[in-house]
C-alpha cells in the first residue's frame, strides 16, 4: 500500500480533537522540552554554586 492511503499512525501523529499533527506543533513539542531541560540545568547549576560557596566558608 501506499503511504499516502495508510499513514503511519504514531503517538505524535493526532491530537485528541482529531486534528492532525503540523510540523509548527513538533517544533512547538521540542522547544518546550527544550526549555524544561534548559530550566532543569540552570538550577541544578545554581545549587551546585551554591555547595561550592558553602565549601569555601
């Protein structure tokens, strides 16, 4: 079969509305996971600063 008659279906691939999934929505997908892993780092970053300042008092 083609691929245009049986479309892959994947996690991805549809939004409980029904409406099928863009490439705006994947992008929007892994810049906001980008962003929590960003957000996870800056605070792990921070408390590790912070360890060394207590270190060195």
């Amino acid at each position: 079969m083609s691929p245009t008659m049986h479309p892959r279906k994947c996690k991805w691939d549809s939004i409980p509305d029904g409406r099928i999934k863009k490439d705006k929505d994947r992008k929007e997908r892994t810049l906001k996971s980008k962003r929590l892993w960003v957000r996870k780092t800056r605070l792990r970053r921070k408390a590790e600063e912070a360890a060394l300042g207590l270190c060195m008092l």
